[in-house]
C-alpha cells in the first residue's frame, strides 16, 4: 500500500501503473486531511523542523559570526547544517513513527486492538529522552569525511 496526498504528480497514469506493476494499492489522502492521515505531518516534520530551528538559533546567538561585505552574518557552512540535520533526525525516535503509523490507522491490527492510537495525543521528544538509543548518528563522530 502506498499512501500520498492528493498532489497532482501522484494522481497521474503513470504513477498509478507503476503501482499496479508493483502489485500495490495506492491510497490518496484527501486535501485537508494530511495533518491527521499522514505519518510525516503527524510524527516527524514538526519535532524535525523544532529541533533544526534550535539549532541554528542557539548558532546565531553563539556570536562571532563572519560577515559579508554588507554586513551581514554568513549562512553556516554545509558541513555544519549536516550536522544539525543529521542532530534533528535523530532526536526523532523510532517509537514516535511506529506510534504514527497507529495514529494514522496505517499499521493497526486488523481486530481493532489498537484504534485508540488514533485518540492519543503525540508524545514529545523531550519526554522521551530526546535521542532514540538505537539512533545511528551519536553525533560525537564527523558527518562528513574529507
């Protein structure tokens, strides 16, 4: 089964022969409705984007900033901004998106053991220690080699 919102590039022919190719079911999200039917918008994006924003504000109240010749403070390097995405990623846990998953009824059980997901209010990083312990990024080791 693939989900996706009602974006005019999943509705066309060639996407839904794909999935038909592939043996799948294609389920498109209503407009509107991506906020409550989708994994991304109800798990991920918000804490992702919370904790980048953190990031580069707590960057740009450290100081000492390079400048460009009107003045103003230069865009953080690439290396760093791998960093602070690598650092948002893994403060998303594993748990919130299998609890996602449940809160968009994506993955409950067929019997309807587990529909109250849908009624549980999300759990925030903070609460859950931030970093999920089987993240891959300790973030003490180099993002990017070279």
């Amino acid at each position: 089964m693939l989900v996706l919102d009602a974006f005019r590039g999943h509705l066309t022919e060639p996407v839904k022969s794909q999935v038909r190719a592939m043996n799948g079911d294609l389920v498109i999200i209503p407009g509107g409705m991506t906020s409550q039917l989708q994994v991304l918008d109800v798990v991920v994006n918000k804490p992702f984007k919370d904790n980048l924003q953190k990031k580069y504000t707590e960057w740009l109240l450290s100081g000492n900033h390079a400048l460009t010749l009107t003045g103003k403070i230069q865009k953080p390097s690439i290396r760093l901004l791998f960093e602070w995405i690598l650092h948002a990623w893994d403060a998303v846990s594993t748990q919130s998106i299998i609890r996602g998953f449940k809160k968009c009824c994506i993955s409950n059980e067929l019997d309807g053991s587990e529909d109250d997901a849908l009624w549980e209010e999300p759990v925030e990083a903070d609460q859950l220690g931030s970093v999920d312990s089987e993240s891959e990024h300790s973030g003490d080791e180099d993002v990017c080699e070279g």
